[in-house]
C-alpha cells in the first residue's frame, strides 16, 4: 500500500505547480506578443525611414544615374544606420546602401517587392543571401504622376531586435522568479492555514478513537471548517454518551451474571464459547479468560454437555436435561437448560444454556430416603422385638414364668429403645422449630459452668467403665448460650465418647478462646472412625457400626441434635478423627 501524503503537501505543490504554468503561459504569450509588437513598431519604423527618403529620391528618378543613387543610398543609409535598396519595377537594384547594386540579382521576386509594386506597403523577414543574416524588409512603391516608378525598400538586421528582446525577456524571467517565489511563500502560508485546522482536527479525532471524548476541537474561522470541527465536537459528545451508556449497561449485565448463582454459557453457531459467567466456568471446571472463543470441545470433553448444545442448536424448542460431573469432589450434578440464541432479525446464531446446581437437593433427597429408610428400620426393629416377645407370650410362653419374664424383658428394652428414639426425634424437632421461630433464649453465660455440669452428669456412666474425665477450661470464658441446650449437646458427646472408649482410658472436655469464637472439644481414644464415614457422621440415623451402636443402646440421632444445637447458636461443629487412636468432636460458637 503506498505512504499516504500529508494534505500540506498535496495542496502546496498544486499551488506551485499552477503557478509555475501560469507564469510560463504569461512569459510565452507576453514574449510572443512583444515581439510582434516589437517587429510592427520597427516594420513602422522602416516605413517612416522609407517615407524620408522617398522624397529625395522621387526627384531623381529616373534620369539619375545609376552610380549617382547608388552613392546616395550609401550615405542615407550610413547617416540613418538603415540598409537602403531602390528597385526599378522591373526588379533591377539600382542603388544600394550594403552591396553594389550591379551585383545583385533581380529582385522582382521578393515578396515585399511583390507588395510594393501592387500598391501597397510591403513587410517581410527572411535571411539575406547578401548580407548573410536574417533581415526586416519594408518596401514601399515610389510614385510620380501616378505612375510606378520604382521601389524603396529599407531594413535593418533582425539579430538587433533579437537583442533587445533578449535584454527584455531576461527581466520578464527575472520578475517571474520572483513573482513565482513570492507566490511559493504566499501558497505556502495558504497551503498550512488550510491543512493546520484540518491537522488539528486529525489529532482531535485520533483523541476520540483513543477514547479521550471529553476534549474539544477549536474551531476554526472558516465556515466549512468551522462546521467540521462543530459536527466532530457533537459526535464526540454524542459518542460520549452513547459509550457511557453502554459501559453502564455492559457493567450491570456483567455484574448481574457475575452475581447469578446460576451458571450461563453462550455458544454461537459453530459451538464456539462466546459468553461465560463465573458460576458456569466454576460449575464446569474451567479457566474464564483461556476459554473465550474456543469450541466446547476444546474447553470440556462431556459428551452430555456435548449433546444438549447440538439439540439445542438444531432446534428451535428448549431443551432440558441433567449433567453428571465427577471431580475430586465427588460427584456433581447439573441441572441443564438450553434455548436458541437469536439476533435482531429472529435468526439462530447460538445457543444459551442456564446451568443449576442441584447437587445439595440430590443429596437432601438421598438423605431424605436414607432418614426414611434408617427411621423406619429403627422402628421397625424394637416393634418387631415387641410383637414376637407378644406371640411367644400368647403361644403358651405364659405358662412358663421364666419364659414369660424373659420375653417381658425383651419386650421392656425394645419399648425403651423405641421410647429413646422417639424422645430424640421429639427433642430434634423441638431444636429445629424454636431455632426458626426464635424462641430460643440467648445469654451470656461461663462456658467453664455448662461443661462441669456435663462431666458430672456423665460421671456415673464414666466410673463404671473406670473412665477419668478430665475438665480444662478457664473460668473466665463467657459466651452468648442458653445453658441447657449447651449441656445437652456436651452430654451427647461425651455419652458417646465414653460408649467408644476403652475401659480405664480417659476422655478430656476442653473449652477455648479466640478472638472470633469458642472452642468446645470432646476427645477421647476409642476405635475412631474412619474417613469416609466422617462427612455424613451428623446426620440423623446415620450409625458406623449399626450392630455395635444397637448394643450400646444409641439411637443414631445424638450427633445431629448436637449439630443443631450448634446451629441454634449460630455455631457450627466438626470432627476429627484417626482410626485407633481416637477422636475429637469440635463446637465453635461465635463471641458476637
């Protein structure tokens, strides 16, 4: 592509250039007519010579003799600096003032003589074979009595009219210099006052392309200019505004989908990424910035993800579906719709998908079915233990003492465990409805006097088992509580720590501060429970070891009641656990 040139200088050497051939047409047309001019002043010139001397010779001719005028024609033409010729009408020279007339030829040819002896004043200029010059010739006819009677003719060298033609087209030259340098400066100044505003106008312009709209262009006194640089500064304005609004808008729907907790992905037609929020690159795994305008092939390889972009494009009804993601994590799953992408015109060019994270509900709702499922076999088993005891009894067991108190007693355990499970169920349901209505009462009270009352409230069932209990918390921790709760969920704990701990172990009750929280930790070194059970560990019916759990009379519910006690503080808890050497189980309740 060729380098573009500035407008100076496209404008200035157009003004050069137009000046140059004006000049060269006024030097061309004012030489040639000067030199016309010049040839007619000096063709009258000769003739007015022609006519001074026509008089003189009138007189003598024709009887003079022919060397007496041939004399005569050498000192007129001598005193006047003029070659003087007298021609007979026969053509014959007769006198001349340059050459012997006897030696020149006839001149009854030449064209002024021609002129002449028609009655007229005849003018020429060619080269002189005589003189061997280039010459002027004015001829004029010399009558007497009306009659022809012969031909003066005078002329001078053209080489003197050349001369002083030349002196005069040195100065034209010399004064078109000048002119044409004074125009150059003059073009110059025009050229940069025409192309600085527009120059000016270029910088402003590229300000606005920069995106600095807030900067004016002056404008100029010229009116087209002035209007330019008016139309510029309102689109500049216009354009402000315009880039503000969108900004704004651009900013609202990138905050908007910044903030959906729902996933959004956009696709144009060839399954290229064109728009991904957080939520949707989070969701699915993958980078926000590296997967612009890649295909969806190259950000995920999920032939189910695959599948509902290609339906959705291929078709103009939504499509809805389910995703199964497997990560570190675990498994994830994701809750797909897909609706066609379309332009102002109402054509295809993509596809939108609205990606929900149902992994929570999926799991409430195995949950659910397992809290189904365990709360029914917990019940199940004690009535079953019941109505057999009952049959026995009723077969003929009754007749038997010792069978009938065997089974009685079956049938009172069964009864207890069955009337623990519900007191439980009852006391989680409780928790749960006066921590949603806010019934609960919180104050400020020592956390050291809740975990005491605790341990000694456990300390029966620690001293059969031959269990120390061990108490460490500084007298001046204080929380926002309400103390029965607090004991209750501390009970549970260690209730269950001491049902797992060996016999003549120890089991130590722990209360701690921080800046933000208090600690609360029950830790004892049982068995331990292994990792894969710890996730789902406070959830209600969830047992490690059912059989074992069964045996120790635990109802699977004292884990969860401790966890919503802790989420009725404001709390929350935790475990840790090492298979053989014990675990710890944490509630953290908030200072504020």
């Amino acid at each position: 592509m060729p380098r573009k040139k500035k407008l100076l200088w496209q404008i200035y050497p157009s003004y050069i250039l137009i000046t140059l051939l004006a000049l060269l047409a006024v030097t061309w047309y004012a030489s040639r007519s000067l030199r016309q001019f010049y040839f007619k002043q000096t063709a009258a010139d000769l003739g007015s010579r022609a006519h001074l001397i026509e008089n003189q010779l009138r007189k003598q001719l024709p009887s003079t003799k022919t060397d007496t005028l041939d004399l005569l024609c050498k000192q007129l033409g001598k005193s006047s600096s003029t070659r003087i010729t007298v021609i007979l009408p026969s053509g014959k020279v007769i006198g001349d003032s340059e050459e012997a007339s006897a030696r020149m030829d006839n001149h009854a040819d030449r064209p002024e003589v021609i002129s002449a002896l028609a009655g007229n004043i005849g003018t020429a200029v060619r080269f002189s074979h005589t003189l061997q010059k280039n010459m002027m010739y004015v001829a004029i006819p010399i009558k007497s009595s009306g009659e022809f009677i012969g031909v003066l003719r005078t002329s001078i060298p053209v080489t003197s009219i050349d001369m002083a033609l030349e002196d005069i087209h040195i100065k034209i030259v010399m004064g078109g210099v000048l002119i044409a340098v004074l125009v150059a400066m003059i073009s110059l100044i025009i050229s940069r006052r025409l192309s600085y505003p527009l120059e000016e106008m270029k910088q402003g312009a590229e300000r606005f392309a920069d995106g600095d709209l807030k900067h004016k262009l002056a404008v100029p006194n010229s009116q087209e200019m002035g209007a330019l640089a008016e139309s510029m500064n309102k689109m500049a304005a216009q354009l402000d505004e315009r880039i503000k609004t969108i900004v704004e808008q651009r900013n609202e729907q990138e905050a908007v989908f910044s903030s959906m907790i729902e996933g959004v992905l956009a696709v144009d037609a060839k399954e290229r990424l064109i728009m991904l929020n957080q939520a949707a690159a989070k969701q699915l795994g993958i980078s926000l910035t590296e997967s612009q305008g890649k295909s969806i092939q190259e950000v995920m390889r999920n032939t189910e993800l695959q599948r509902i972009i290609t339906q959705t494009l291929s078709g103009d009804t939504p499509v809805e579906s389910e995703l199964v993601l497997y990560s570190n994590g675990g498994e994830r799953f994701l809750q797909a719709n897909g609706t066609s992408l379309k332009d102002a015109q109402g054509q295809n060019i993509g596809a939108v998908l609205v990606l929900n994270d149902v992994t929570r509900i999926r799991r409430l709702e195995n949950i659910r079915r397992d809290f189904v499922a365990n709360v029914s076999h917990e019940l199940k088993t004690p009535i079953t233990g019941i109505k057999l005891s009952v049959d026995t009894i009723l077969e003929g067991a009754v007749d038997n003492h010792e069978e009938t108190i065997k089974f009685l007693q079956i049938i009172s355990r069964q009864a207890d465990r069955l009337n623990a499970i519900i007191e439980d169920l009852l006391t989680l349901s409780r928790i749960e409805q006066e921590a949603e209505r806010a019934e609960i009462t919180l104050g400020r009270h020592r956390i050291k006097d809740v975990l005491g009352a605790a341990a000694q409230t456990c300390e029966v069932k620690a001293k059969d088992k031959k269990i120390n209990i061990e108490l460490n918390c500084q007298g001046d921790i204080k929380a926002k509580i309400n103390p029965p709760l607090l004991e209750q969920a501390v009970i549970n704990l260690v209730d269950n720590a001491i049902k797992y701990s060996e016999p003549e172990s120890m089991i130590q009750v722990m209360g701690a501060q921080t800046d933000t929280e208090v600690t609360i930790q029950v830790k004892d070194h049982g068995c331990g429970i292994a990792e894969e059970h710890l996730p789902r560990l406070f959830e209600r019916f969830y047992l490690v070891d059912k059989a074992r759990s069964r045996k120790l009379g635990g109802t699977g519910l004292g884990l969860a009641i401790v966890k919503h006690i802790a989420q009725a503080h404001k709390g929350k808890v935790s475990v840790e656990s090492t298979p053989g050497e014990g675990s710890t189980f944490f509630i953290y309740l908030p200072l504020a």
